[in-house]
C-alpha cells in the first residue's frame, strides 16, 4: 500500500511477494497482488512467460459466466460442485474444489474482459472426457496459446511500468525461513551459476508439475513417462522447494492415466503420431480391445470416457491392443483420425512394433506381444456375441466378426501429461505441514498441487486450468493477507 514499508522492504533489497513461476497460477498472482500496491518478484526458470499454456489445451470450466447468461444457460457454483465431485467420484479434494469453482466465473469474465475469446459455439457440455450436466466448458482456438496471448502482455505491462520485477532464465534453488520457521525469501541461480539472495514477505510456489522431468514422474506415478508432450520446465521444482521448507506430497491414490495414446516407437518420452477416435458417438467401434492377457477388458462402445479409463487402470502396463481383421479395415473408417485408408495400410508395412499383421491370430499375439490363447477365446467368444446378437459384454454395436484374414493389432500406451501428486495446501492455498499447520508465508497454487486435487482420479474438464487461474488471482486479490504485503 502506498507509503508503507514492508518488512522485506526495511530489510534491504526485498519484496513483499515472490512468485516463482510464470504460467497460468503465477501471472494472475503478481498481476493481482501488484494492483494491490504490494513489490511483486516475478521469477521463471524458463526464458519466456507462459509455462504449461504453451503446450496446454487450454479448457476451462466455469458456472455462472457471463456468456452463460447471454447464452440463457442457467448455472451455478454449487452445480458445478457436484457435477466435479460425481465425475472424479468423491476423490477430489472439496474444500479446494469448493474453493475453485465459487470464483472460476469472476476468473472466466475477467480473462474474456482482457481480450480472451472462447471458439464460437461455447460453452460445451464436453470433449474428451466425461461430459458435465450443463455446457460450462469453453476453450480458444489455439488452446492454452490463446490464454497465454491475454496474460503475458498484462504480465508485461505491469513490468515496464514496474509495478513487477521480472527475472526469466533463473532457477530458484531453495525457499529460505527465518528463526522462527517463518517463510522469508528465496535464492536463486542464473544462467551464468551465480546466486542470488531475495527477501520476501511471502512466497507462492507456482512453478507447475513433474511430468517433463521422466525420471520423477516415474518415481512419483509408478510408471514410465511415454509422453513427450509435458512442458520441458515442468521438473518439479516446487514440489522438492516445498518439501524442504517442511510441506510434504499427497494425491498417490489418485494416480491417472488417459485412455491411450498411439505412439510408433518402443523409446521413452515419444510424441504421438496420431489420435485414435475411441469415442463411441463420433465412431462406433467395429474392433475389440484386449489386454496383454489376451482379453477383453472394457465394452468397446460404452459411452462413458471415464469407464474405459478406469477399466485400463486395471490392464498391465497400462496398455491394450486393438484388434480387427481384413474384412473391417476394409469396410471400417479408419480408426486413426484423419488418416485414409492407405494411411492405415501403409502404417502396418513399415514394421514398427506399435503396428502388427499377421495371417492367422496366433502370429498376429505372438508379434503384437499379446497372449495367443487369451486372444483366440476373446475373438471366438467375440464373433458368438456378433453371430447371436448377445455380446458378453453387453456390446451394442458389433456389425461384424473378426475372421478375415490378415489379422491387425494396434498398440495403445495408457499414459499422462500431468502430474497426479502435489504439494498439500489448506483451503487458503497455504503450504502445510504433516500434521496439518501451514508453514508461514509460504503458499501454493496451480499444478504443483497436482491435478488430483482439483479432478481426483477422473479427468474433470477445465479443472486443471482454471483452478490455476482462480487460485493464482485469488492469492494475488485477498488470500495472502494484507499484514504481509502492507
């Protein structure tokens, strides 16, 4: 406020807030806290603002918006609460859900006041993941880009007029407390490995996940990183920060994968080469799905997106095959989207393990590396549900059986590109303890809570982004109290 001093302040060179991280939590954090009149430091490991909404999709989900109400959409915070906490099944963390979704539509029409613009036909009910009750589910046309092109330039504004202190390219190496356990500062290391000593009078950590680091995400989710689309900034940075300064980790048992990704190698981070359209309402499936066993583990055209994914939770390695015959691939849309049917022909001569062909189903398991018995049982027991109209697993569609000659296995990796597990914060987004107790100063906000906590073990849509959004303007505008930042 003008005309005070802060603590950090009287110290020397210092500020009243460090935020380290300028992605989707910490660009709303120094913009809001800097309205307020507090010395806001801005520091990012990488050279450039934006973290995760470079390479993010970018949805949000909001109840209550103002395009809602142009739209005549009726909806609430409390509607949007218990559409979250049936999706992810009672796992998310309320208070923080709670915490979310009563101030996501004052986050979604101050975004929309700055300049964002939503694609025309929003909001949506859903894409991708389980559908909510009422369209409250919007995004831009180049995804999380066209959130980062709204933030950045205000970030940017407010550092040429210096109400933010901005430092890209610096890493900060360790969160610092005084005696009495008291959050008071941070230090850094540039590019050029030199330290730096900042005072603060509180800290929010907003630094992102772990999913670009492979060897923590493994440590941390209890398998192989196959993804290579995480942000390469997204180390986990905050997560060891915080734990050193005495905050610990939480949301293991709500480790999640997503229903597949179609990858053409056997290395580890890779890119996908293409999306399979496993959606039952845009494609009905004409293939089955085995495991490695062999079996069948999910009915193919179930409409719910979080019952397949639940179901490969189950599957070995997290993976599947989808298995068809001559006959299908021939009479089928290809099941890769996009691709033509010489696209598909010609992805199963080149050779590589992901794609298999064979001319009877023995060689096909023992090249795609599933069990021979398992799917012989599964395509016999397959065909009688086709032949009788009663599949075993209650299949709907099943136009035709799998018995043409050659017979195709398509390898699918159940995997993630964020982070399950987080820092434990209380409801006003305060880094705590163990035993509950928040660590002074210290705060925490966007995926460094770990998407488990805002989507529990389901993917909630726009829950991951616009919690950050929410929380990191909600600590900028009141939760990190004034005393601090006076």
């Amino acid at each position: 406020m003008a005309g005070t001093r802060s603590r950090a302040d009287k110290d020397g060179a210092g500020f009243d807030l460090v935020v380290v991280g300028g992605g989707s939590a910490g660009m709303p954090a120094a913009l809001f806290a800097a309205r307020r009149g507090a010395r806001v430091l801005l520091i990012d490991h990488a050279p450039v603002l934006g973290g995760t909404l470079w390479v993010a999709t970018g949805q949000m989900s909001a109840a209550g918006t103002a395009l809602q109400r142009e739209r005549g959409i009726a909806d609430s915070p409390d509607l949007h609460f218990e559409d979250v906490m049936r999706i992810s099944r009672g796992t998310a963390n309320p208070g923080l859900v709670r915490l979310a979704v009563d101030h996501a539509a004052g986050t979604f029409d101050w975004l929309a006041e700055q300049g964002f613009e939503p694609l025309p036909d929003h909001p949506v009910k859903g894409f991708g993941h389980e559908p909510y009750r009422v369209p409250r589910y919007y995004w831009g046309a180049q995804g999380g880009v066209s959130v980062k092109d709204v933030l950045v330039p205000l970030v940017m504004a407010a550092v040429e007029s210096g109400d933010i202190t901005l430092r890209l390219g610096e890493e900060v190496v360790e969160v610092t407390t005084d005696e009495s356990g008291t959050v008071d500062g941070v230090v850094t290391r540039d590019a050029a490995g030199v330290r730096h000593r900042f005072a603060a009078g509180a800290v929010a950590l907003t630094c992102g996940g772990y999913a670009g680091d492979p060897d923590l995400f493994e440590q941390l989710n209890g398998y192989p990183q196959y993804h290579g689309a995480p942000y390469p900034f997204a180390r986990g940075a905050g997560l060891k920060l915080g734990e050193a300064a005495g905050g610990h980790a939480r949301g293991a048992e709500n480790v999640f994968i997503n229903f597949g990704a179609l990858f053409d190698t056997d290395a580890r981070p890779a890119r996908p080469i293409g999306r399979i359209e496993h959606f039952p309402e845009r494609r009905p499936p004409w293939e089955i799905y085995v495991n490695a066993r062999g079996q069948r583990f999910v009915r193919e055209d179930i409409e719910s997106v979080d019952a397949r994914e639940i179901a490969l939770m189950d599957q070995p390695d997290y993976r599947y095959w989808i298995v068809f015959d001559q006959a299908i691939l021939a009479a089928a849309p290809p099941i890769v989207t996009g691709w033509t049917q010489e696209q598909m022909v010609a992805a199963f001569a080149a050779g590589n393990p992901v794609f298999s062909r064979a001319d009877d189903l023995a060689t096909l398991a023992g090249r795609a590396g599933i069990d021979a018995a398992g799917l012989a049982r599964s395509v016999g027991a397959f065909n009688y549900g086709v032949a009788t109209g009663h599949d075993f697993f209650g299949r709907r569609h099943h136009p035709a059986p799998i018995a043409t000659a050659p017979f195709y296995a398509i390898r699918m990796q159940g995997c993630s590109i964020s982070s399950a597990i987080g820092l434990a914060v209380d409801d006003r987004l305060r880094v705590i303890r163990r035993d509950g107790t928040p660590i002074p100063g210290l705060y925490a906000a966007g995926e460094i809570l770990g998407s488990s906590q805002t989507m529990g073990k389901a993917a909630c849509g726009g829950m991951m982004v616009t919690p950050a959004l929410t929380f990191g303007r909600l600590l900028g505008q009141t939760l990190i109290p004034l005393e601090t930042v006076a």
